[in-house]
C-alpha cells in the first residue's frame, strides 16, 4: 500500500496560509522565507551554506525530477531550514543520481512542503518582502503559528554556526598556487575550481588571525560565501583589513561585501534578495553583459565606498546595484554573484598571484 501523504501548512508572517502535503522531515520549520528563481540546480540550493537557518521556495514548478548524486554538493551538511515546491517528483530519471530530495531532506531533518500555489506566494514576498515563515502541521491553529512567527528573531551567529571548526585541506596534483580560504559558508564547487586551476587549498575557519593566515605562506586569499548579515562578519572584517595589501585578495558573495567592509564600505538590506540563476550583470570595463548565479539579501551601499580606494566594476541590470569592485591600488578584487563565466574571475586572481611571486623573486 503507497504511503500516505501528511497535510501540512505554511503560514506566512503576513497571516496567509497554504495548505499542502509534506515530504522529507516531518520537522516544523520557523524561518525567514526567501525564494528562487533558477530553473535547475536545486540540490545545489538544498546544500548551499547560504541557505542555512531558511525556509527557501523554489518558483519552478517540478522538483526532484533528477534525483540527488553525491558530487555536486555545495556543504557536507545540508543545513537549510526547509523547502517549498510545486510539485515534487519522488521517481528520478538520472543515470547519476543515488538518492531523492526526499531522502536527502530527511536523513538532514530538513521539512518539505508541496502542492502550495507557489506563484501566489512569490508575489507576496516580491511585493512585501522577505518573511518569517513556519512549516506545521495543518492542525496547528493559526493564531498560535502567527504568535510563534512573531517570536522568532533571525540567529546572529549563522557563520559560526557554518564555519569550520578546524582547519582543513582540498590539495590537487601538481599544484601551482597555495590559497587560504576563509569558511563563512564556503561552497564546495569554488574550491574544486580552484583545484582545477593548480591552486592547493587550506580552508580556516572564520575567526583565523590575520598572523595565522600569513603562517601558510599563501599566495592569495579567498573571501567566498556567506550566509545571514554581514553586520555578524566583525571578525573575518578585521583580519581582511589586516590583509589588504599583502597579498592578493579574491571575495565572492558575502566575501564581496567583507572586502568593501574592510575597505570602509557598508552594506545595507535589500527588501527582495537575488536569490536566481538569471540576475543579468554588466561589466563596466568591457560592456559584457553575464548572467549570473546570486543568493544574497544584502547589497553594499554606493555611498559608502567614496574614499576607501574602491571602484565599481560591475552592475546589477535590474536594480544598479553594485555586483564587483576592485582596489585601485592594492591587489584586492570581488564580485557579488558566483564566477561561473569560463574562469575568468579566477584566472584574474591566478594572474595576480602569479605577478605576486614574480615579485618576491624579483626581491
């Protein structure tokens, strides 16, 4: 006899419900609610440390249809807070995958939520911002979900919560390059990049000395992924500004916004986040146009960057916020999106690296 399917709700900080089935973890979830927009690639969302402590809801209406493999994750530990659909698909057809979404959710304690009208819901948080949100059981009375939602305060402590606690190696044949990456959410996909590239990697975690860093001997410096606010990245700030100008320095995602904060930046809230796999960028230098991979809530302000020797090098087409600066004079560069553009942001770090020890030799 097939498995009966549970009821279960989402409850929205605005006081909507959506009644719809669960699958994974029978879990409650009591999160902020973020969607996203990519058409593919949601158990690198499922994975991505960027996602932890958060309810995400995917607007593509069929999930799961392909299974989960064991070589594209994003973090050894899934830690998002819980996952909406349309419709989930519970027989994949993929020669690669080992394992449903299901499966994946509920060896992690992850709840799942479908049969919701997705469309709806991304319209509300489009046009009232992101939300706390929970996931329950259809039985729970709504006064008392909204009480509980109004209770909830967003965790500040999300990058330790991510962080390594250890420092730990990714080394690659041959390699070419030593670069230290500091962990505050890092995505496994940047670190087999720069494996692909000649670069052995010593993943720190987040609260690593400046003095400690050095100690490695590195030629560069990676800046990658975060999750929750940057207002919470005090300490990877500080060793940053310690770093600027002594060797390369390469930021991605939260990383972009580290380096603009050590540089004397700040960052402010966007109401909608990019959270997609289509937000088109330009690049100034060259007038490119990129499509890009974003999950962010948090942009840095225009304003703030005056004096602090940084120049905008990319902009986001939809709203003209910033998506990569570099340093007019130190060996310092990020981007606000994933570098998937056929390495060229990497072989621009390479490149830095490698001037950099023309340099010490030269000496």
């Amino acid at each position: 006899m097939a498995e009966m399917k549970k009821q279960r709700k989402l409850v929205l900080e605005n006081g909507n419900e959506y009644v719809g089935t669960g699958f994974g973890s029978m879990n409650e979830a009591l999160y902020e609610m973020v969607f996203n927009t990519s058409m593919v690639g949601y158990q690198e969302l499922v994975t991505d440390p960027g996602y932890t402590a958060r309810i995400l809801m995917m607007t593509y209406p069929l999930i799961g249809s392909y299974g989960i493999n064991d070589e594209d994750h994003e973090s050894r530990t899934p830690m998002l807070g819980g996952l909406v659909v349309r419709e989930y698909c519970d027989s994949p057809s993929n020669f690669r995958y080992t394992k449903t979404l299901a499966e994946l959710l509920e060896e992690n304690g992850i709840p799942g939520l479908e049969g919701v009208d997705t469309r709806e819901i991304c319209r509300v948080l489009r046009s009232e911002g992101s939300q706390r949100a929970l996931i329950c059981d259809v039985d729970v009375e709504k006064e008392e979900a909204l009480a509980r939602i109004r209770a909830y305060e967003a965790p500040t402590d999300l990058i330790q919560r991510v962080s390594c606690k250890k420092k730990w190696y990714a080394r690659t044949p041959n390699p070419r390059y030593s670069v230290v990456a500091i962990d505050t959410g890092i995505r496994l996909s940047l670190i087999r990049e720069l494996n692909q590239l000649g670069c052995n990697v010593t993943i720190v975690p987040y609260d690593t000395s400046a003095e400690t860093i050095l100690g490695f001997k590195p030629d560069g410096l990676l800046l990658p992924n975060g999750t929750g606010s940057p207002a919470y990245a005090g300490a990877v700030v500080d060793t940053v500004r310690e770093l600027r100008g002594k060797l390369p320095i390469f930021g991605v995602g939260m990383g972009h916004q580290i380096v603009c904060m050590a540089c004397g930046g700040k960052t402010r809230r966007l109401k909608v986040g990019h959270n997609g796999g289509n937000q088109p960028v330009r690049v100034l230098e060259t007038g490119a146009l990129e499509m890009t991979s974003q999950n962010h809530q948090h942009v840095v302000d225009e304003a703030s960057l005056e004096g602090t020797g940084l120049k905008v090098t990319h902009r986001n087409l939809l709203d003209n916020t910033i998506e990569g600066v570099a340093h007019e004079t130190a060996r310092l560069f990020s981007v606000q999106y994933q570098p998937h553009d056929g390495g060229k942001l990497f072989g621009k770090f390479i490149a830095m690296m490698e001037e950099e020890k023309k340099n010490a030799k030269a000496y």
